[in-house]
C-alpha cells in the first residue's frame, strides 16, 4: 500500500461499473456533449464557472456526470463507497478517507497541441490523495491514455521546478511540456500508460505522481475518476 501507483487489470468490480455506465449512456448523450465541448458557450463556461483559461483556449473534455440517470449514478456512488475502494484508500492514505469527487470525463481529439492537464504535472489540491481512473470505453494509443512517471519523484511534494510553465492564464500554471520534462527526466523516461479495455483501471496518487492524459489523436475516451 506504499505504491503510490498501480494499474489493475481484470477486476471483476471495475468491469461491473464500466459497463453500468455504457449501459447508461446513450448516442444523443454523447453527440449533444461533443457539440457542448465544440461551443463558445462552452469556453465562457471554462473562464467564468471553472476558471479554466488554458483549457478554454483548446476545449477538449467535459464532465457528464450529471447527465446520467439517477439510477446510474446511485450505482456509481455505492461503488465509490464499496468495502474495497474504501479499504484501499484507507489503507494507502493512512486515515478513514473522505470521498471528495467523482467526475465522468469524456475527451474528445481536437487536432491541436496537448494543453492544460494534457501536459506533465502534480495535482496541487492537497498533500496526500488517492485518485481511482477507471476506463469506461476501451483506451489504447489513439484516445489519450494517462501517462504516469515509474521513477520515484525525486522533488520535494512543495518544491516547484523551474521548468514549469510561468502562465498568466488559469489552468496552465504549473505544467510542463514534454521537452522540458525530457530535459529533467531524461529522454528514455519509463512511464505507465493507462491503457486497456472497458473496466481497467489505475490507482493513482496524482498529487505525488507527474503525470498527464487525455490528449485523444483519433478516438473519444470515457474515464470515471474518483477522488479521495
């Protein structure tokens, strides 16, 4: 439970909930999504409710959480609160943990560069956390598959690296492109790539981790996250 990582394969839990929530989602659901990622109501919505600017520059993922039934998302919640994912996270975060959201991500490829979250960073909402990432459409190469450094962080949880982007806009600040993280990193940097079929999953601390995801080339991806 000191791993601060871990892809988890062939879970019988985690393909359970994956294909409740395909089940869930229908056609409309998603085109009327994608259309709401493509609209300038969309990027007012980014600055203003989110405060987002970068990701409102190059819109790429909404949260479609909300839309889903009430039935679906009762089965979401009861999965969030299972003896096994509370256990987990009890056990790698060292306290009775508190679940602090659930979100619904559909990504979308948009033919421009990676940005905001698809770019190297730390989450910096907390010292400790435990992120679960559970693939809901299948996710290979093409639809942006999350990326994890392997090497141990050698930073500081505080320390701020100076290779990081010095933004004005929201949403950037604190990330780093890839040949700035190649640069301190090396060119050869093993990471895990959150790839595999519907119901796989990565535990996450994405706080202590760099990582990056969610740069789609060719394909839509659906990924359930819940954060504790």
């Amino acid at each position: 439970y000191n791993n601060t990582k871990i892809l988890l394969e062939d879970k019988k839990n985690f393909k359970y909930i994956a294909n409740e929530i395909n089940k869930s989602l229908p056609k409309e659901l998603i085109e009327n999504s994608i259309e709401k990622i493509k609209s300038d109501s969309y990027k007012v919505q980014l600055k203003e409710d989110f405060k987002n600017e970068a990701h409102a520059q190059n819109p790429f993922t909404i949260d479609i959480f909300d839309q889903l039934s009430d039935e679906c998302k009762s089965k979401i919640i009861n999965f969030a609160s299972s003896d096994y994912i509370i256990k987990t996270a009890a056990n790698y975060l060292g306290v009775f943990p508190i679940l602090a959201r659930i979100h619904l991500n559909l990504n979308i490829p948009t033919n421009k560069k990676p940005s905001a979250s698809q770019l190297w960073h730390r989450d910096d909402f907390g010292y400790k956390n435990l992120d679960f990432f559970i693939a809901v459409s299948e996710i290979d190469k093409t639809n942006g598959p999350l990326k994890v450094l392997k090497k141990r962080d050698p930073f500081k949880i505080f320390l701020r690296i100076n290779n990081e982007i010095n933004s004005k806009l929201t949403g950037e600040r604190g990330k780093i492109k890839d040949e700035n993280f190649f640069n301190i990193f090396g060119k050869e940097i093993d990471t895990l790539s959150f790839e595999g079929k519907s119901g796989t999953a990565i535990a996450l601390d994405s706080i202590r981790n760099y990582h990056k995801g969610g740069f789609c080339l060719e394909k839509n991806r659906i990924v359930l996250r819940i954060n504790f």
